[in-house]
C-alpha cells in the first residue's frame, strides 16, 4: 500500500525532502509517490510526513483512497461553512 498525491498537488516542494523514502518525484503536472518505494513512513515517523507538510487540503490520499489531510483539516473550518466564511472575508 501507498500515499498517493492527486491532481490538486500544486508542485510546492514541501513534501518531496521530507521523504524517508524517497518515493516521491516531479511530474507532469504535479508532483506523484512511487508506490513501490513508499513505506508510509513506518519504522520512520508516527505520520506519513507527505500528508503532515502538504498545505493543499485532499491533495494526498491514504492507502485507502481517503484524503489524508480532508477540506477542513488544516483551516479549521468545517467544509459546510466554507462558503459562508468566505463571504464574510471578501466582505471586509
């Protein structure tokens, strides 16, 4: 099993020194993991550090194709009340 990074990747280069495994490469468009080369970080770290570094919300999944960092995770807003948030920021 493996992290994979998604299309939402926007090639920040945060997670690509913080491999333990080096599995994670530049491409075209963005950055991608080697599932063959990536060990999730066990017997590394207690967190996959792909998925601890990245600032972009859902662009890495779990092994089970779940986000490993969901919309909300790192804003602290809830998804549901983005929108309204959003609002009240563009209104200032």
């Amino acid at each position: 099993m493996a992290y994979k990074i998604i299309e939402s990747c926007v090639n920040c280069w945060a997670c690509e020194p913080l491999c333990p495994s080096q599995a994670i490469f530049e491409a075209h468009p963005h950055f991608l993991i080697d599932a063959k080369k990536c060990t999730e970080c066990e017997g590394e770290h207690a967190d996959p550090q792909c998925a601890s570094i990245c600032p972009i919300e859902g662009a890495i999944l779990d092994p089970f194709d779940e986000s490993a960092n969901p919309p909300g995770s790192l804003t602290g807003i809830p998804p549901e009340k983005v929108e309204e948030v959003m609002a009240v920021i563009q209104a200032r």
